[in-house]
C-alpha cells in the first residue's frame, strides 16, 4: 500500500524567515504532486527534505512496483521470460504495427487515445486510485499514468521502440498544430550567408550540409523573439513531427515563432554530428531571419537540454578565443542567445552512474531499468574515447551562460546531475530559476496532455520565457 502523506509542513513561502531560501517557495495543489520554485542566486537547498537524505533513503519511503511485490525489473527471471516472449510472440510483427498506426489518420489515432484514456482514467480511479504510484499526492491521472507505463521497464528497449515512442508525442497533446504557416525546411549549403564570417564545413562533414527542420510561423509577419526547439531521446530517438504540437502550443503561449531543427541521432551519426547538425541549423536561423541572440530562446528537452547548455557553452569558449571548444570545427555561432529553457537535461555522459542516476530509475517511467540496460550501451561509441567527461556541459564552465529556467522533477533519474547544472550555473553568476516537482518522472512535462503536473509545469516554462522577453523590452 502507498505511505501516508508526507509530515512536514509546506509553505506558501518556505524560508521566508531564512535569508538563504528567501527566493524558494513550496506550492501544495489540492489534486497534485507539490512543487517548488527557486529563484535563488546561491545553491538550491531543498525546503522539504532533510539535508543529507540520500536517494537510497527517499527510496524506502516510497510505493515501489505499483504496490505489489510479486513482479519487479529486479527478478532476472521474470526478466529473461518477458524478453523471451517479446522476441519469439512481438518482435516479428511490430513493425508492421508500427507502419499500420501512422498510416491512420491523425485524427483518428487521437480519437482512439483520448477516448482510450477517459474511460480507462475512469475505471482506474473507481477501482485503483492511488494506490499504484509511488506517493498519494500525485494526481488521479499520474497514478493511472503509471499503472500503464511502469511496464515499460520488463520490455527489452531498442532505438526502433524509442523512436516510434516519441514519434507519437504529438498524437498525445490536446492540441493539433494550427500555426499559420506551417514552413518545412530542407535547404542546402551554401544558403544566403548574411554572417560576416563564411562557414568552413570540415571534410566529416562534406556529406551533411543540409539544415531540416519545421517552422511554426504565428503570423503573416516574423515574432519579435523566436524559439530554437531541441527536442530529446537520449540521442538515439524523438523527431521534429512528434515535437510540433507541444512546440506549436508553446508558440501561441509566447506569441513566438518556433524552430524545430532536425538531426542525426545514435548509432548512425556521434555527439559531433548532432553538435554540428544543431549549429548550422542555429546559423541558419539567424541568417533566415535577420535576428541577432538577444532575440532568440533556446527550448531544450532531455538530452536536447544538454545540447542547449553544450552550444552556448560553445559560444562562449568561441568569444573567449578557447581552442578547444570540441569539436574544433564548428561554425563561430556569436553571443548566447538571450535565455533557454531546459527540461530535465541529461548532462553528464561519464561512465560512473550514482545518485539519482543510479537509484530513480527503479521509480522514473521514462528512464527506467531497461531504458539504461538497453539504451545506454548505444551511446559507448557515441562520445570519442576518453573524452566522456570533456563532452559532459555539467562538468565544463557555465561563466558567460544567459538566463536559464529549468524544470525537472525531485524523483526523476536525472535530477541529481540537473541540480548540479543549476548550482554550477548560480556559482558562476548566471541566473536560474529552477522549477522541481516532487514524484514524477523524467521530462513529465511532455505528458502534459494527461496528467495535470505536466500542463502546470509547461505554464511555468512559458511564464518564463514571456517575463524574459517583457524585460527586454522595457
């Protein structure tokens, strides 16, 4: 059975007497998970948890494997029968699953989700209710959310599952794309290079000298400030199709332009292609549009995150006159753009997992045990040898970084190595401000069209990004 509610105290402004957490308030909701909302300019301390309590810890406190102890990722044999079933009874066949579910139409296939998903809410919070989450405070829907996708972590992961997963996100949001104009880009090198300086591409690079991507105009006229959307997968899935409603719908919030570049993902292209893809789509971008930085935000989902901080770290060493910016080749991108928004970003490549990293994903729905059993070991030729750390934003300089908002969830995989961003941001002047739900999952956000803690922290996102072109204005 799930533990009772926590016993400390929430306040509307937690600290409000301690100079140190001045800038922290806790917000309890009636129907959902508590947050928090950090504006400090010192390192994050956690209003509602004791310090020093360790992942291992909240763990004991929580309700693991739905609340029953009779099927875990943690039983190999239970394991070894499930993924022997999946190759002999579902492999064969589920790429033609794959292929007949996109051939539906949209309209169709988002009937049968959100139809799908009222009566089966319904039934589970008649029958279940919250008893199959990890704490009582989640929402209804995140505890039927995660009697649906705890399941997930028995099944064996390949690229080919990651990416028709993510595929689909745009089939689970409550809006269709109505932007109007819906631009598709496929544009060749040389475009019409307004830069001062020319754009060397590398011999690496000879066969990859097209931007793609979609762009979602709000207007007949270009917005004032415009979006560069990078979504997530861990690099080895996610697509500018499964990302164009959510960014379609951040759009219309900030009355923003939004791009959606596209670009190589593992094993097929390593961590300098996408760096290279992201940058000339970056380029493009300013040369298409005439706008310098202070007009553009970046979006950063996940590992999109970690390329967000990666580039502008770029643009910094760039400035700085650093040679070894990594790859060297890259084109001089100018000034940070003028903030980004980062959800959960996957930051820290090295080999060692601890913290978070190594205990959430017993609890984490999107990087679960199987997500880091099967996932991972794509990535090891992904970074050059040796140079895991190095390519790691988290352990490089944020010095010069524009204003950061970073959503992540207190019990998600990523979130020790997430605050580390956000202290290391802080410490080196930059100004965060750091959105942390308690029991959620990596990235819950983008299940915004389900549960009410994700659609919470996207107003959050979009707040952000409005005061923070307002303020440029005034």
């Amino acid at each position: 059975m799930p533990p009772e509610s926590e016993s400390e105290t929430l306040l509307s402004s937690a600290g409000s007497s301690n100079s140190e957490n001045e800038d922290t308030q806790v917000f309890e909701n009636d129907d959902q998970a508590t947050y928090i909302v950090c504006k400090s300019k010192k390192p994050y301390v956690n209003p509602t948890v004791p310090v020093g309590t360790k992942p291992e810890d909240v763990m004991k406190k929580l309700n693991l494997d739905l609340g029953q102890k009779f099927v875990n990722a943690e039983s190999k044999i239970v394991v070894w029968i499930i993924r022997f079933l999946s190759s002999v009874a579902v492999e064969w066949w589920e790429f033609l699953f794959f292929k007949f579910w996109k051939a539906i139409p949209l309209s169709f296939r988002r009937a049968l989700t959100f139809y799908g998903w009222k009566i089966y809410f319904k039934l589970h919070k008649t029958i279940l209710g919250r008893k199959t989450g990890v704490h009582p405070s989640q929402s209804p829907e995140y505890h039927a959310l995660t009697s649906i996708m705890w399941w997930g972590r028995l099944f064996p992961i390949s690229p080919e599952r990651m990416r028709f997963s993510l595929s689909q996100l745009y089939v689970c949001t409550p809006n269709v794309v109505e932007a109007y104009k819906v631009e598709t880009i496929e544009q060749q090198m040389p475009f019409n290079v307004k830069s001062e300086e020319e754009i060397i591409i590398p011999p690496c690079q000879q066969r990859h000298k097209t931007v793609r991507g979609m762009f979602l105009h709000q207007g007949k006229e270009p917005t004032e400030h415009i979006i560069f959307w990078i979504y997530g997968g861990a690099y080895l899935a996610g697509d500018v199709l499964g990302n164009s409603s959510s960014a379609d719908w951040v759009a219309k919030q900030t009355k923003m332009d939004v791009f959606v570049p596209d670009f190589r993902l593992a094993p097929d292209g390593d961590m300098d292609d996408v760096l290279w893809d992201v940058a000339l789509a970056y380029k493009w971008l300013l040369d298409k549009t005439g706008k310098d930085a202070s007009q553009i935000f970046f979006l950063g989902i996940s590992s999109g995150g970690a390329v967000c901080v990666r580039l502008m770290q770029l643009m910094v060493e760039q400035q700085n006159g650093d040679k070894k910016t990594m790859p060297e080749y890259i084109p001089k991108l100018g000034a940070p753009p003028k903030g980004a928004v980062l959800f959960g970003p996957y930051v820290d490549y090295t080999e060692e997992k601890k913290g978070s990293f190594l205990h959430y994903p017993r609890m984490d729905l999107v990087v679960n045990e199987a997500v880091q059993r099967d996932g991972l070991p794509y990535l090891e030729k992904f970074i050059p040898d040796g140079k895991r750390k190095e390519y790691s934003p988290v352990h490089r300089s944020m010095k010069g970084l524009p204003p950061l908002c970073v959503v992540v969830s207190e019990h998600e995989a990523v979130y020790d190595m997430t605050m580390e961003v956000v202290n290391q941001a802080r410490k080196d002047g930059v100004s965060v401000t750091v959105g942390i739900w308690k029991y959620m999952c990596h990235v819950f956000t983008f299940f915004w069209g389900f549960i009410p803690e994700g659609k919470q922290s996207m107003d959050f996102a979009c707040n952000w990004i409005r005061e923070e072109a307002a303020a440029g204005q005034q």
